[in-house]
C-alpha cells in the first residue's frame, strides 16, 4: 500500500513500513512468481534504469534480461531461502550493455529481484571487511571496541559522523561511542526515549540489517501495480531500495542530515543495538560496501557477544571467589553480626550498586548513598512484605513505595536481599536517579528545525522526552544481578545456618584438619632440621679451613631450600636430570658421589610433581641413613627409555653402612612404593640389599617427551664461594626492608663483608616510607611479604624515584608481587651472599 498522509506521531508505531508501495530512487526493483519466470510487478524507474523500452509486466523474466541473465538470477535465487538475506550478483551485465549489481530474494511467493549501477568488483567488499575486522580482532575492552569501530566505519565508508546506539532493556537508546567531523557538534552520551524507533522497525533491524538512505530528500518511486490482483502489497521487508518512514526522513532533515545508514548490532537473537551513519550531503553506498558493512556488523555483534560472555563469566567467578571466601571465613567467626557488618564494602563490589545497607539483629549499617536513616524503618516493613525469602528488585521504588519519591534521587532503585530463612535482617543495594548526573552532550545554544509532524522530531526534543521519561527510575537491574543477588543469599544463609546448627561439628572438623596439617608440618620440619643436622655434622679433611667449612655449609642449605623450592613450585613440568640436580646438590660432598646419566627427558607437570616427592624422599633417605650418609658413599642414578619410549630410571646406591629393610612402613616407604603406580600408572620396586639400597623406577610415556634440544650434560648446583665484594660501590647507600630482625642483621653482614657501610634497615612499610621522606638511596632490597602487609607501596615510590631495587621472598613464586612489578628481580630466600652481591652490583652499575 502507499504511503498513508494520516501517519503521524501518535500513530507511528503502527506504520506498515514493510510495505511502503515504493522504493528509493537509487535503484530499481521487479518482482516475479516464486519461479523466476514472470515479471508480476517492477518499479516505474526500471525501463529507465535498464535501458527497456517494452512493457514489463507479465513478460517472460527471459525475454526482458535474455537467457543468460535470467539463468544466472534463477541460480542466485536458489541460493537464498524463504525470509533469508539476499543473494548479491556483482557487475550483470543486461543486454542494453548497462552493468548492474543485482540483489535477490524469495518472500512470501514473490521473487523479488533489486538492481542498483555497478560498484566496484567482488573482491571490494571483502577486502574492506577484511580491513574494519583486522583493526578490532585484538580488542579486549568494550568502551575500546566501541569507539575503535566507530572511528574505523567512518574511516572505511566515508561518513560525517558513525555512532555506536546501545539500547537498553526498557528500549531507551544512548550513543556509547561517536567519531565525527571535526565541525559537528557531539551527540556522545545522548539518550533517547524508546518511542524514537518504533516496534515494527525495529523488527525490520533484526530482519534486515543494513538501511541505506541516500538522499533524505528523494523522492520515491512507486511501485506498479501497488496492489496484487488479490489486493496484496508487496513486502519489501528484506529489500534495500525498501522507502523509509517520512517521520524518520524529517527527524534527519531537522538535523540537517542529508543521508544515513545503519548496521543493526544484533546480540544472542535481540536487538543490542545500531552502528548509526550519517552523512550531511546525499550519500550512497554500492552492493559491495553494503555487503562489507553487512560482515562486519556480524563480527561487531559475536564480538560484543564474546565479550559480553567473557565479562559476565568473570564476573560470576568473582561474585564465588568472594562467597566461598565468605564462607571459610564465616566458619572461624564468633560475631555473625559484627562479621557480616564488617564484610559490607565485599557485598557492594559484588553488584554495580552506589550505595549499600544491612539490617541485622536490628541495627542498620550503611555505606554510599542510601536512603534517610528516618526512611529505613518503613523499607524495612516493605523487604518483609514483599521478599518473601528470596531477593526482590525494583528499578523504580516509588511506584511499589510511593514514600520513596521523597529520596529519589539517591535510591530509586533497590536491591533487596533477606538474610536468613525467617524474614527479619535483609541486605540491601540502592541505585540513584539515572538522570541525577546527566548532562546533554552537544552544544547547549544549537538549535533544529521543527517539521511538520511535530517539535519532538530533533535530538533535544527526544533528550528531553526521554529525562522525562525515566523520572524517579534507576538503570534496571539485570538478570545476571539478580542471579548474584540470590547467590549472596544462599550464601548469607548458609553462614547463619553453619553459625547455629553445625558450627559445632565444622569446628570440629577444622580442628581435626589443623592437627593434621600441623603434624605434617612437624614432620616436614623435623626432616628439614635433620638434613641441615647432618650437613653440619659431616666430617671435614684436617686441611680445611673454619673459613671453608661455613662457605661450604652456607652453599649446601641454600642448595637444599633450592631443591624445597623445586618441590612447591613443580607443576610446570621439566627436564628429569634438572630434578635430580636439584635435589642432590645438597649432597655432592665430592666431585665423584653422585653420578647422573641418562637422556634429555621432560616431564609433564604431574609427572614432575610425583618424582620431586619421590626422589626427595630417596635423596633425604640416602642422606640420613644411607650412602650419601658418610664419607666415600656413592650415588649412581641412571635412565633410559625402552621400547615403548617409557623411562626407566635406576637408582644404586654403595659404598655406605649395611642396609637394613625398614621393620615398619612409614609416609616416606609409601611415597616411594605407592606414587608412581597410584599416580602415573607407572612401577617401582625398592631392594634393600645390604651393600646399597636400589630402586627401579618406570615412568608411562605418556608422561614424557625427549627433548629435541642438543644434549648437555646434567646440571651441576655449585656451593657457593666467597664474594669479591662491593667494594667499587662501597660508597653506596643501600635500603633493606624485611620485617625480621634476624634475616634483617644477616643482610646487613653480607653487605658490612663486601665494604658497604651506608645500610638503612626499616621493619615495616610506614617506617620505609619515614626513612624515603628524609633521604633517597642508591638501592634497594624489599621484602616482599611484610608482617603486616606488602612493601608494595615502597617499591612504588622507590620506581617514582628512579632507584633500582629487588625484591625478596620465601614462597616458592611470586603470585604476590603486584601485576605491575612483575618485571622486577626476585631473590629467594634463604640468601645466598653472592646472589645478594652480585644483584646488587647489576642493579648500582646500571
């Protein structure tokens, strides 16, 4: 049907704009049976526009195009399906010689069939997708990816101004991301009502996701005849050259528009949004650009899905991160009260919210913007006549609790979430008016045309309408919100019920834990001092010096904290013999007691993981009671890998005591017999054969790899020697920090040893930073973790500065240090003087 002169602004939603009865001028359009064979109906510029002279309707398709262009559109046709995207055909050429783009599809019975001139060729449109994709491939933020695209479809297309227009999920609109000429005034942040896109074209963007107006001022072209001889129009749905809604056009004049395209943005099946062109002159884009724009709105939307997903996976990791921490927590509480209270700022970064409160055992603590402490008290009887047991939300409080219009501005939205089974405390977030902090984003002074069909047609007018609009409302809560908002819940009342009916048994199961956890320490601890015992025990030759000895020593226990380390921070997978260096290096009394050989084996991280236990029970067995036990002992561990490319490792000890077998089995027999098999899936088989213990060992292939890096012969830890001092830098003035006064004085006298005097010692963060307000060193040495905290703050000051430092730590990685500092050199303890010394000289010569 033709346009209808009585559509106007309060019956715009109901405009059959799908069938318009016309076409924009820019191209021209005919129609045929399902078949493809008979023109039924074309629009009255086609003769024109493809160079005929005969009459169109019901003429063969083949007589008007010829043979080979009715074929070719047939199989386009057939390419399509019902209510799907046109098929382009790129540069047809027709028998007047003209050259067209062509553009068919098959709806409701009718094929219909779009021509427009000849663009540029085929590879055009790729090419241009290919481009707008590569520039956003990469982008991991939202607010990026919005103003990247933005700013990379003006650069593409050519058009004055590009908007990105989310809308929201009450249909309200806002440009998110805007790139312009640098004359226009800015529409960035600018919200419009819902009513500005009416529901039927909006289900024509989730159909047809490229409009094309290239002249707001055209002048449509009817379509002959308007009507079917049933009296059907005809549905230009999926149609480019489809006419659009006057109220639209003259919405663009006002503005000065002279012509507009947009990209529909289309997320998980629903309208997310637009990518909005406009153009301040006619503007016409070809097939190819179209089809370009068309792919790239399709990555621009599984982008915003991709991230939309990652966001709120995210999201939900963190929201259960924080609860199971809350729920640890809570089972070492006495004050369920005063522990909920104390955890308020945690629930108020769990969900977007501007203010925050509870109620609990009657009393009220709240943060941010919440409601008049004299409002409480009825918000409270509304949770307990609403909630119900489970969380309750609302946008736009005062039309549940008209009370609330009188603090509307700070909470007109609420979050409700009861606190226990029996409604009585309640946790509750709050959000502000929407319209509280929002400015209008262009030029307050500019001024728009007020049309025919009303003054509501400009942008301001829509801005206006739309404040109006959400008076007294908060931006809706989401679905996801109140998913977390009933996770707290479940969590909430699951620590009142652990702090009432089961407090007593958990605490008694934490009781347990911790003995044992305690006793497994004491006996890591135990094996620790023994090994450092025996180490210090060992016999020395008569020549060797006191001087000798404690150098020898210090490198023996700093080996052994490295083989510990290997231990904890062994779930990357590595090389066997690194393993093995690692954890006999303490051992390696002389250049002929161990012996290592075998082939450049890695492996995987369990593995890895299993052997380090295992071979660190062996080693710490051998050092206590086997051969590595006494002067002249030896140590051969060897391994190869059979004909199934599994690993066979051998370890043969001699030349120490008379190996007795075990007369019980201990942890440490079970590790050894039980691992590899429980584990790995593997063998192993200890003898206790009186001259030296023997183990074979059998690790699965699948648990190895050999390394194709040339062999090198097995690492070997060396114990460490006497420093060759500072003494260039004696000058120097070097800042420790470390919250303990032994480690803190050992420092000092690797450091007094190498000639450096000007030693500044601070056991805390507060007193560093006293110590930096005064002076400035020229180095410094950080303890990672502090007492009390981390010497983060310092090390930011100290980098602010320019002064060069390391930091220092005993855990076995460094998951502590900020994302910042990654860069910065860590040294483990216990400190090794030379790597101290030489840390230091690196840092002082550059």
């Amino acid at each position: 049907m033709p346009f209808d002169p009585q559509i106007n602004l309060t019956n715009c939603d109901r405009e059959p704009i799908q069938i318009p009865g016309s076409i924009q001028p820019h191209g021209c359009l005919l129609a045929c049976d399902a078949s493809a064979t008979v023109v039924l109906r074309h629009s009255v510029n086609l003769p024109t526009m493809l160079g005929l002279t005969c009459a169109i309707n019901g003429q063969q398709l083949s007589a008007l195009l010829g043979h080979e262009v009715a074929h070719t559109l047939r199989n386009s046709l057939a390419r399509t399906r019902e209510g799907a995207r046109p098929s382009q055909t790129f540069s047809v050429v027709l028998p007047s010689g003209r050259t067209c783009d062509v553009s068919t599809h098959l709806f409701k019975g009718s094929a219909i069939i779009e021509f427009e001139p000849a663009g540029a060729g085929i590879a055009e449109p790729i090419e241009m997708a290919r481009t707008l994709i590569a520039q956003l491939r990469e982008v991991d933020q939202p607010l990026k990816l919005f103003r990247d695209a933005a700013r990379f479809v003006r650069a593409v297309l050519g058009y004055d101004r590009v908007m990105i227009y989310q809308l929201g999920s009450d249909g309200a609109g806002k440009v998110v991301a805007e790139a312009k000429r640098g004359d226009l005034e800015s529409f960035l942040g600018q919200y419009f009502p819902g009513s500005d896109i009416p529901q039927q074209a909006r289900a024509l963007y989730l159909r047809n996701p490229i409009r094309v107006i290239s002249d707001v001022a055209y002048q449509r072209v009817a379509i002959d005849p308007v009507l079917d001889p049933s009296g059907e129009p005809l549905d230009l749905s999926y149609a480019h050259l489809r006419s659009v809604s006057p109220v639209h056009c003259e919405y663009l004049t006002n503005m000065g528009v002279g012509a507009s395209m947009s990209i529909s943005v289309i997320v998980d099946g629903a309208l997310w949004g637009l990518i909005a062109c406009h153009h301040y002159s006619p503007r016409s884009l070809s097939m190819g650009q179209r089809v370009a724009a068309e792919m790239f709105g399709e990555f621009f939307s599984l982008h915003i899905q991709t991230l939309r997903t990652r966001e709120h996976l995210s999201a939900a990791v963190n929201v259960h991160k924080a609860l199971d921490a809350l729920l640890s927590d809570a089972n070492r509480t006495a004050n369920i009260e005063t522990f909920f209270q104390s955890r308020l700022g945690e629930f108020q970064s769990l969900i977007p919210c501007d203010g925050i409160g509870m109620s609990i055992q009657g009393r009220w603590v709240s943060n941010g913007l919440t409601p008049p402490h004299a409002a409480i008290a009825d918000l409270l009887a509304l949770a307990q006549s609403i909630a119900a047991g489970k969380t309750w939300a609302s946008n736009r409080l005062s039309m549940t609790h008209p009370a609330a219009q009188q603090y509307a501005t700070q909470a007109s939205g609420v979050l409700i979430i009861p606190m226990s089974q029996t409604p009585r405390d309640y946790l509750m977030l709050f959000r502000k008016e929407v319209v509280e902090t929002l400015d209008w984003a262009g030029d307050p002074n500019k001024t728009y045309e007020t049309g025919a069909l009303g003054d509501r047609l400009t942008p301001r007018k829509s801005f206006a309408i739309w404040k109006e609009t959400v008076h007294q409302q908060s931006v809706p809560w989401s679905e996801q919100d109140r998913q977390f908002g009933e996770a707290i819940r479940k969590a909430i009342v699951e620590v009142v019920l652990h702090n009432t009916e089961l407090l007593a048994n958990e605490r008694s199961k934490a009781d347990i834990r911790q003995r044992m956890l305690n006793e497994e320490l004491n006996h890591r601890v135990k094996n620790i001092l023994s090994l450092i015992g025996a180490l210090v025990a060992h016999p020395v030759s008569e020549q060797q010096t006191i001087k000798d000895y404690v150098a020898n020593l210090k490198g023996r226990i700093h080996a052994l904290s490295l083989a510990h380390d290997q231990v904890v921070r062994g779930d990357g997978g590595g090389r066997l013999a690194t393993l093995l260096d690692a954890e006999l290096s303490p051992y390696r009394t002389s250049a002929g007691a161990i012996e290592l050989n075998g082939p450049n084996v890695i492996l995987d991280a369990r593995a890895y993981s299993v052997m380090a236990l295992v071979l660190h029970e062996l080693a710490t067995n051998a050092a206590k009671y086997g051969a590595l036990s006494r002067a002249g002992g030896k140590l051969s561990v060897t391994w190869e890998l059979d004909a199934g490319q599994a690993c066979d490792i051998t370890w043969r000890e001699y030349h120490g005591p008379t190996v007795l077998a075990p007369r019980r089995t201990g942890f440490g027999t079970v590790l050894i017999d039980r691992s590899i098999p429980f584990d790995l899936g593997g063998t192993s088989r200890v003898e206790y054969l009186p001259e030296g213990l023997q183990g074979f060992f059998k690790i699965p292939s699948r648990h190895l790899s050999l390394s194709t890096d040339p062999e090198s012969p097995c690492p070997v830890t060396q114990l460490a020697q006497e420093s060759t001092g500072l003494a260039a830098y004696s000058d120097a003035c070097v800042l420790i920090l470390e919250d303990q006064l032994v480690i803190a004085v050992g420092l000092e006298q690797i450091l007094n040893d190498a000639q450096v005097t000007d030693v500044i010692t601070a056991g805390s963060e507060s007193e560093a930073m006293k110590v930096l307000a005064s002076r400035t060193p020229d180095v410094a040495i950080l303890d990672i973790n502090l007492g009390t905290g981390t010497s983060v703050n310092v090390a930011d000051e100290l980098a602010r500065r320019g002064v060069p430092f390391v930091f220092a730590t005993g855990y076995g990685d460094g998951a502590s240090i900020a994302q910042h500092l990654q860069h910065v050199k860590v040294i483990r303890k216990p400190y090794d003087a030379n790597t101290i010394l030489a840390s230091l000289q690196e840092l002082l010569a550059r």
